[in-house]
C-alpha cells in the first residue's frame, strides 16, 4: 500500500527509552535512571502522577545541569511520550520540538540522536487525529527544515501526509447515489 517505511515513534517502550540513549552521550547517572525508572513504573499505573514526577524531575535537572546536557534532553523526551500517553497532543508536540532542537544543538543535525528525535516527532505527529495533525503541522515543518538534510525525509513525508489529509475522499464527492425509476412506456412509445 505504502511505499514509505512504517516508523513506530520508539518501536518497543523498553527500559532503554527511559533512559535514553547511552552511545551517544554517555551513561546517564545511577540517580536520573532511578527516577526515570520509577516515573516508568508511575506510568503504567497513574499517567497524572508521572507527569508530575517528570515536571518535578525536570525542574531539578534543568536547575542543576542547564538546558544543554543529556540529562535533560532524556526527561524532556520522556514528558513528550507522556503528554503524548495522556492526549495532550499541543504540549506533547512543543515537547517534541524542544528534544529535536535540543538534540541538534548538542550533537548536530546529522547525529544519529537528532535523527531519532525526528522519527519519534514525525511518528508522534503523524499518529494524531487529521484535525489536530494539520493544526499542529508548521511548527514541526518548520523545525526539521532548520535541520537542512538531516530533516528533508521528514518535511517530504509530513507534507505527503498533509496533502493526504487534505484530499477530499473520491467516495465523498460522488454523494449520494441516487436510483430513478424510469416510468413504464406506453403503447408503442
């Protein structure tokens, strides 16, 4: 059907995404994979609770490491996944946009960490309700353009999408169908 390749946003929600990615920058420290860990474990219980200990948890990491540092850029991509969890779709994307420009900014457009925050913002994007995808379109198209290659798959995809979207169904045109009787012909007519 599709010639693209299906993107999962984090393909299987393993111990690894909640601590995110050690190749590139390194172990995250004992006590944030103690936290995360137990904001996994809050999750699948009470979305509202992890949420407020992952808000919690960012506030103390942003404090003490800055907005630059892996640490970070690891509980802010877990408060994406959860607003993503709990339907908060527009939050959810800003999220996102902040772990991709974050991303970029730390290690480059062209790392491989860059280029999966862009898959998991594409897929988070693109698994949202048509209304919703095509209100908060722009901004994503507009940060994987800053990106320059390292996010032209993305903007090609996100704008077949969109047209997609914006394609009225052939089965919604046509109406609907009418049958007319036609009235018997008399005599010879």
């Amino acid at each position: 059907m599709h010639s693209e390749p299906l993107f999962r946003p984090w393909g299987i929600v393993d111990p690894a995404f909640w601590t995110g990615s050690e190749e590139a920058a390194g172990s995250p420290s004992p006590d944030l994979t103690g936290q995360l860990a137990d904001i996994r474990s809050t999750a699948s219980k009470d979305l509202a609770r992890a949420n407020v200990l992952a808000e919690d948890l960012d506030a103390r990491i942003t404090a003490a490491h800055g907005e630059a540092h892996a640490e970070t850029v690891r509980v802010r991509e877990v408060r994406a996944y959860l607003a993503h969890l709990t339907g908060h779709h527009d939050t959810a994307v800003a999220w996102y946009l902040d772990v991709v420009r974050l991303h970029a900014a730390l290690h480059g457009p062209e790392h491989p960490e860059t280029a999966l925050a862009v898959r998991r913002a594409y897929s988070m994007w693109k698994a949202l309700p048509p209304p919703e995808a095509t209100r908060l379109a722009d901004d994503l198209l507009d940060a994987f353009t800053e990106l320059g290659d390292a996010g032209q798959q993305a903007t090609l995809r996100m704008r077949n999408h969109l047209e997609q979207l914006h394609q009225p169904r052939a089965d919604a045109l046509a109406g609907p169908t009418l049958r007319l009787r036609t009235p018997p012909l008399r005599g010879g007519e």
